[in-house]
C-alpha cells in the first residue's frame, strides 16, 4: 500500500537479520548471569502473555524502569531485550519488561489497556519513581500511559520520567500500509490511540528520543509528538531504528541519565 516503504526499516539497515538472533543471545545471557535478581515471568493478568520479567540492582531499588518492547505490535515479547537493562541496574533502578498479545489476535487499543495493567503490577511490587521508555510501537504504548483514563491517579503520579523511543505518535498514517489488515483499525481507532491526540495528561518530564539514520517517517512521527506536547527532543546521530536502543545497556550513557535521573 501507499506508506508500506515509509515505514519498513529492517530494508534500510545494513545486516538486519542480524539484530533479532544477536538480542536474543544478549538477553539470555544477561539473564542467567543475574541468579536470583533476576524473577522471570510474573503475571499480572490471566493470558499466557500476560507477564512481566523484574530485574533488582544489588541494593534497595531507587525507583523502576518499565521497559515496553516495538515490533509493530506484531512480533517479539519480553524476553528478547533483557540486556538493556543493564543501564539503569547499574545506577540502583529496578527494571521491569511486561509482555503483551500481539495483533490481529487483538487490537492495539488492547494492547494499550494490557500494558496499563502490567505497569499497574509492578508499581505494586517496586516502591518509588516510576520511569518509562518504550521502542518503536512501544514508544506509542509508554506514551499512551501518560493518559489519565488509562492509569489510575495512584500510579499515573508516580511516573517521573517518560522516554519514548522511535514511536508513533500518530497512527493515522498506519491506515495507509498494509498492516492494517492485522490491526484492523478505522480512522476512529487511529485518532483515539493517537498520543498525539492526548488532551489529559499526567504530569512528566517527556524526552523524545530518535535516531538520526532512521526513516524519515520516523523523524517526523517524533517530531509530531514533541510538537503536540511541548516536549524535549534528542536526535541521537548516526543512529537507525535497530541500534538506537543499545545506549539502554550503558550506564553511563545520555539516554540512561535521562532515565534515572
């Protein structure tokens, strides 16, 4: 369909097919070398995907991160970027990686009320600040937290920091490329889970986060948000929708301090 070339990346990316099999190794490594700080697949609702990983730095956890994984609502789970974790281990903050069902097995406004219900979880289990980021389609989903019907006031408060990363923030043009006959979604749909649209916001510091290699869709799909929200923006040079996330895994770096601070 008209937009499908706007918005595929894994054609632009040298060495795509890599990235996949290269974070799933990553990750399971990173998870057996954390013993017993590492408490695998917690539920927090009734459906097999329904669970969430937490991983707990050696002290009493500043606050935590909530870390909600892309894949065009479609493809991957949880257990494919627990390496990224590292960053925020490293500077004291607990991190949590929910899962959630994909499309066309439900709807993205699903999603939305899935991942709301896993953040819900574990505000119950880690005390403190709450920080969000999200990749991609997570980066819609972390956006989409912010609004005060999806959290109740006792969580939504606690969210200091959101960081969405690559999102999209407006899924109307989505309407226009071929996933939709697995989102299923009308123009209606689109505007209602549209962060761009969102008037009721909780209050947070917003840094929109993208890569300056990625597709030009992209840059203006984070544009757009920072523009609808008045929020802070990094374009993080030299950097494409697939590598723009390894600075999670570095403790030292920007998008960490951002995260923790």
């Amino acid at each position: 369909m008209e937009l499908d070339d706007a918005y595929a990346n894994g054609a632009y990316i040298e060495g795509a097919a890599d990235y996949p099999p290269r974070w799933m190794a990553s990750a399971e490594d990173f998870r057996n070398s954390l013993h017993d700080r590492a408490r695998l697949d917690i539920p927090y609702g009734a459906g097999t995907r329904h669970r969430y990983d937490l991983f707990l730095p050696e002290t009493a956890p500043l606050g935590v991160l909530v870390f909600v994984h892309g894949g065009y609502w479609l493809n991957f789970d949880k257990s494919t970027w627990s390496h990224l974790a590292v960053g925020a281990l490293a500077r004291g903050w607990a991190v949590a990686m929910p899962s959630y069902d994909l499309c066309p097995a439900v709807t993205i406004a699903d999603i939305t009320q899935q991942v709301a219900q896993a953040v819900q979880a574990i505000a119950g289990e880690v005390d403190g600040p709450i920080a969000l980021a999200g990749h991609s389609a997570g980066g819609h989903l972390v956006a989409r937290m912010l609004d005060k019907a999806v959290l109740p006031a006792e969580v939504g408060k606690r969210i200091r920091t959101v960081v969405p990363i690559s999102p999209l923030s407006d899924l109307r043009p989505l309407l226009r490329t071929s996933m939709n006959q697995k989102f299923n979604m009308t123009a209606e749909d689109a505007t209602a889970e549209s962060p761009v649209e969102m008037q009721n916001r909780y209050d947070a510091d917003v840094t929109v986060w993208v890569g300056g290699a990625e597709r030009p869709a992209f840059l203006d799909q984070a544009i757009w948000l920072v523009e609808a929200w008045d929020a802070d923006h990094v374009i993080a040079f030299e950097k494409h929708h697939f590598n723009v996330i390894e600075p999670l895994a570095d403790p030292e770096s920007d998008l960490v301090a951002v995260l923790t601070a």
